[in-house]
C-alpha cells in the first residue's frame, strides 16, 4: 500500500505544487505550522532520513535552494523527523520548509 507522499507523486491525491523536477517534489503544507510552509520529498519512497541513502542529501539540498527561490524567502528553517517519538507521522522523508516573510519563527518547546 502506497504511502499518502507516494500517492501525491503519482497524482492520486491532488497537492498545490511549489516545484518538481525528476527526483523531487515539494508542494504546500495542507495543515501549516508558519505563514510559509512546504514540504519537500523524493519521489522514490525512503521510510526516512535513516533509510535515505546518503546521495540523495546533496541532490535535495540545491533542490530546496531552487524551491526557497521560487517562494522568494531568504530565512527560513528546515526540519526533519526520524520516527514516531521524533514527531514523524507521515513514514516517506520529507523535510519542511517553513518561513515568515514578515517576521520572526518562533521556536516552540520541544518537550
């Protein structure tokens, strides 16, 4: 059974893309924790960051470069979840993209 990220990737779920090329996609957050919140994945499932292999990080770093261009933010805060009791809910890696053009992110407690 396909995971809800695989299910975007393939179209079966519709998704308001930020930007997309061979290997990557990265759309808008349906459930935004900042003014400015995207998600970006590889097409190919990776359970998460664990189980990526280790050349996927290069590619998707100037991936993401391409994406905050294209959104036109400059700031911005990357993260990413590896596990349940890590805040992972949805088991395909992803990193979030989150920015306030119009001030500052704050930093929530953790624990």
């Amino acid at each position: 059974m396909d995971c809800i990220f695989c299910k975007i990737v393939k179209g079966e779920i519709p998704s308001k893309k930020v930007l997309e090329n061979e290997k990557f996609l990265a759309f808008y957050d349906i459930n935004p924790s900042a003014p400015v919140h995207i998600l970006i994945i590889p097409k190919e499932h990776y359970e998460n960051f664990s189980t990526t292999p280790s050349e996927i990080f290069c590619e998707i770093s100037e991936f993401i470069k391409e994406v905050a261009k294209e959104v036109k933010v400059k700031d911005y805060r990357l993260i990413t979840n590896n596990g349940k009791s890590a805040g992972q809910e949805i088991f395909h890696f992803h990193i979030h993209l989150l920015s306030n053009p119009n001030g500052k992110l704050k930093w929530p407690k953790l624990v």
